[in-house]
C-alpha cells in the first residue's frame, strides 16, 4: 500500500487569529483539494506565532520557529499561501524563506538536504496585481533549499488593476480558480508520491 | 521663457503595425496627458524597426536602433509602454534596455552618462496580472542607465486573475487609470522641468 | 539660505544591535557620504523595535513604527540598507514598506500623499547575488507610495557567486563600491534640494 | 529497458555565432553532466535564428520558431542558458518564453498541455549580478506553460558586484560551479525519467 501524503499550508497573513484572512481561505481550499486527492494537510497561520528573524534552525529565546520546522519536516508538500502587499510576498512569508535557509546545512547521511523530496505549491491572493512576481519568488526561494515545483504549480486571485476587492469577499470562488485549485492539488500529489516512492540522488560531491 | 519638454513614448508591444494595441493605445493616453502639461510627444513603435541584439549603440549592418537612440537622446521624458507577456515585460522592451545599457559609456565632458536629467515613465497593460514586476525591473534598468524616476510615476492596466479581456477592447477607460495617467503626466514634467533647469552634478571620480 | 536636508537610514538587517551587520555599514557609509553633500544624516536599526506586522500607520498595542514614522516623515531622504537573503531584501525591509503602505492615505490639504517630495535610495549588500532584483523591488514600492529615485540611485556590493565573504569582512571597502556611495549621496541631495525647493503638483483629481 | 532521455539547451546569448559566450559555455558543460547521466543532448543558439515576436506557435513568413519548437517537442528536459543584462535575462530568453506561451493551447487527448511531464532547469551567467532573479521569472514562466522544477534546478555564476569579468574568461571553471552544474543534471535527470515513467494526470476540468 502507498505511503499516505501529506501537506502543510504556511498561511503568511499579516493578520493574526481570528482575524479573516483571503489568503488563509486560498490555502484552505487548496487543501481541501488535496484531501481530495488523498493528502492529510494541516495549516499554521506564521503570524500567530512568534518567529524570530535570522537564518538558524533555532535562534532560542522563545522563539517559535522550530515547532513550526517540525511541521515542515514532516509534510511531503507545503503550500506557502500569501496575500500581495506593495506588490510582494509580506514579510511573514519572507520571513519563512529565510528560516528555511538553514535547510541547506541540514544533511542526511547521503549528503541531501533536509527539504530534498519535497514538493512545493502557492496560493497567492491580492486587491489587484502582483501574484506572477510572487510566484517567482517563491518558486526560486524554495527551489534553492531543495523543493521541486510540479508543473503548474500555483493557484492565484488577484481583482482589476487598482482595485479594492478581496478574495474573501467575493460573492463566490471564480470557477477558473477554483479549477485551477485542484489542479494545483493534483499536481503536487502526483510529484509528492513520485519523489516519495524513488527519492532523489545525493548531490555531486 | 521655460525651455519646452518633449517626450518619447517606445511602444514595446509584439505586434506590428498597424495592428490594434492596447500599450500603444495607453502609451498614447500618457502622451495626451503630457500634451496638456506642454510637453510635446512622440511615439515609436519598436517592433516596427529592426533593432538588432547586442549592447551597444550601434551594432551595425541595417540596425535600426541609432535612429531612434536620437530621439531618446532628444527627449527630456522617455516613456515604455509595454504589455505583458508571461508575467513579464516584452522582449522588445528587454531589448530597448539592453540597448541603452551602452549610454553608461557615453559620457560629457563633466563625465555625466547620456541619460542624465532625463526623466522615465511607465505605462503598463495586460490581462491579468504582472504590472508592479514590470514597473520595478523599468525602474531598476532606467534608473541604472541614469533616468530619474517621478513619484508615483507609473499608470498600468490589468484585469481579474485569470482574465483576457485587453484594455483595448474595454468598453472605456476606467476612471482610475485616466486619472493616474493624468498624474503620472503632471509629475514627470514637473521632475523633468527641474532637472532640465538644473541639472546633476557629475558623478564621484 | 538654502535649507538643510537631513536623511534617514533605515537598516533592514536581521541581526539586532550590537551585533556586526554588512548593511549598517554601507549604510553608514551612505549617511556619512551624504554628510558631505551637507545632509544631516541619523539611523535606526528596524529588528532593534518592535515593528507589529500590517499596513496602518499605528497598529498599536505596543507597536514601535509609529516613533520610526515620524523619522520618516521628518527626513527628505530615506535610505533603506538591506542585506539579501534567499536573493531578496530582508523581511525586515519589506516590513517596513508594509507599514510606509499606509501613507498614501495620509494627504496634506492638496491631497498629495505624506511621502511626496522626498527621495529615496538603496544601500545592498550580500554574500554573492541579488542586488539588482531587490533595487527593482524597494523602487517600485517606495515610489509607489510616493518616493522619487535619483539617477543612478543605489550603491551595493555583493560577492562572486556561491561565495560567503561578507562586506564587513572585506579588507577594505572596493573602490568602486566606494566611488558610487559617493555618487548616490550627490545625487539623492541633488534631487531633495530641488524638490524641497519646488514639490509636486497635487495629483489629478 | 528504461527509456533513454534527451536535452535541449536554448542558448540565449546576445552574440551571434561564432562569437565566444559565456552562456553557450555554461550550457554546454550542463549538457555533458547530462550526458554523463545517459542523456543525449542538443543545443540552438537562438540569436542565429529569425523568431519573430508574438505568441502564436507558428507567426509564419520566415519564422523559425517552429523548428526549434519541434526541437522543444522532442525533449525531454529544456535548458534555458543566459546571460543577464541589466540584471534580466535577455530579450532572446524572454522571446522563448513568449513562443513557449502559444503551447498552453496545444493539448493532448487528455487535455494536458504540450511541455507537460518535462523538466526545467537553468544556466546563468553575468559579470556580477542577477542570477537570483533569473532563475525566479524563468521558473515562474517554464512552470506556468507546464514544466516541473527538479530541486536545486539551476546552475550559475557571476561575478563580484560592479566586476566586469565574464564566465568564459575565467582561468578555470570554479569548482563549487562544476559541482553545482553535477548537481543539476543529475536531479532534472532522476525527475524527467520518474514523469516519463508516470505523466501527471489532467488537470482539473
């Protein structure tokens, strides 16, 4: 029988709890895509937690990264769900990025980076502009620490340009996002079990 | 009497003419709207000419970049108007920049690079998504060459995620984009008016 | 008499005081460049307070933006020294542009944004990569809310690629690097002389 | 027996050939660590081919986008190698990109799109800065017409900051580049042969 998936959804909100939030919409529905596909996901919103800035694993003294890390950890798939702030990812899903960083120095015994294997997707939501930039970013960054992106790999709403319409208070899902969420979900399972089943090789020496 | 302004809008879309654009159309609303600041304008549409790769003023053997380098290099305004295409800026803008890469090596006597006191502008459509990546990496190379950016110097169109209506066929301009043509406009002769009258110094040796 | 400009250094570095940083350095270096010009320089280093994530200019509660605010609004120069991590400005740099988001709904009587008339420049540094993308980036978003760019406005270092030296740890600052620091803190003091002297027009209605 | 895999590098340099490139260099040892594990490879200098602008798969009098698209067809892994100019990948990489568009629209009987079950990856080069920023609007755009992103898919070098030493001038390929370019063939290899043993289903309808 298959190794069950499963996913993580970093929810990087500017707004704590309980606060509505479209990008924790976003990624919820992403993961309920995902359960769809026979993914177990679970969901941190980053900013409810104390994060520390800096590029360790741990930068102690309270800091609530590393139960976080855990979660990483342990999901075949993270999802990094983002609203659009000045045209950019926000600063908590910035901030995620570079907690990650640390990954690159955490090796297993082939020598492979601690992300190797995983999958990487994003749920991007904004007023009007900026999810293609942003999904660059992302795909880069996380690709760096050793995410693969399966093909089409993003979910996205953003509203005409200078408008002031969020996702959250749209009368219903668009139908082409919502098809595009499934895909999103489908894909990354594909990959997810993909990788799960024949991991990659070590890096050359 | 205040020495007159002129403006050079680059059309950078892919399509020759005389087929229908939506940049050249927005590219002219901005010329229209430095028109009634007094400054005067003119438009090429680069697809139009055969400007040849390469990085330097003049790359030779029927390239048709020099011509319109005179008329950058006559303007006190330089404006792209560009679609976008993947999220990006065209290739014929990219190739526009790539082109006035060699005006750092083009020096007065003071040492100052060619496009010194001149003043860039952006004007900016698509169909969904990608305006603030295309105005930060404009602004970025401009600025790198030597324009100065205007505040808020940037009027852009795009519509809903996932979209595919082009701003050329709305049924009419929103107001939001007429009034921040309007604006973008207003700023750029005011910014290029100071700079004509009183230009940089000379840069550190 | 002309009157004096002062400028504003907000270092995005992650690390908090009294640790060594790369970008207070070349921020400093900027500030002390710009001393030259007669500038009246000061600096606040933004991981040293408690900046709360969102986009209203006081977001209470403790929130320390607000005292960092009003530094912003006193100075004609805003200086934004950040290093690069995962190829981007910190989250501490995109922070800050988050919080100075809210000033485009802080108009004067003309209805011109707070930020209008000041001028804003970059001072980057970084292990190997990245000071290009995070120029575009912090131009786009400060002149979004209302910032001018200088010609030639950004001085930066960075190493060969996939290397891990730190400008802090250079044996002495790169001529070049130093010429341009130079350069930037003329132009930035050319461009706020003129603008005090003659600010925008107020924004088409 | 598995089935043997192929590469195709699109050299995006600026210079004709025969003209040395940096970029050409650095796509051609990616090719030979993809031949060291057992993939055939071929390489097109774009710039000595007309593709004419626009995002049609065939833009017809004299186009020579479809041959090298056929090529683009056959392949199993794509190689995109630049160089950057202005910090961006050049007008010749985003002309590929803008051609790669039309193939949203070539779906198979299943209706997946034509790059789907191919893998991405990415040479860069440069004097001194921008491979960061490349490698995101490369991945965002190759992964948004449907290829996947094998971890740590890019390979590149560039220079100290404000250098102007190229690539192909070193006196020796340095080590941690030759390890890195390993690297990659061996992950777009160990990816593109687990998706062409199982494709991705369809999307979502």
């Amino acid at each position: 029988m298959e190794p069950k998936l499963t996913a993580l959804c970093l929810v990087c909100t500017l707004k704590p709890s309980p606060a509505e939030s479209s990008a924790d919409l976003l990624g919820g529905q992403l993961l309920q895509a995902l359960a769809a596909e026979g993914v177990a996901g679970d969901t941190v919103r980053v900013v409810d937690h104390d994060v520390k800035p800096g590029v360790e694993a741990d930068m102690g003294d309270g800091d609530e990264w590393p139960a976080i890390r855990q979660k990483v950890l342990a999901a075949d798939i993270l999802v990094i769900a983002t609203p659009t702030w000045m045209g950019h990812m926000t600063s908590v899903a910035q901030r995620v990025l570079e907690r990650l960083d640390a990954e690159l120095s955490e090796l297993d015994e082939a020598g492979r980076p601690s992300m190797f294997d995983k999958v990487a997707v994003a749920a991007i939501v904004g007023n009007e502009d900026g999810a293609h930039q942003i999904t660059a970013e992302l795909f880069q960054a996380l690709n760096d620490v050793g995410f693969s992106v399966p093909t089409q790999g993003v979910t996205y709403w953003n509203g005409e340009a200078m408008g002031s319409v969020d996702y959250k208070d749209l009368p219903e899902t668009p139908e082409k996002v919502a098809t595009t969420t499934k895909s999103v979900a489908r894909f990354a399972a594909h990959l997810a079990g993909l990788l799960k089943a024949t991991p990659y090789p070590a890096p050359a020496a």
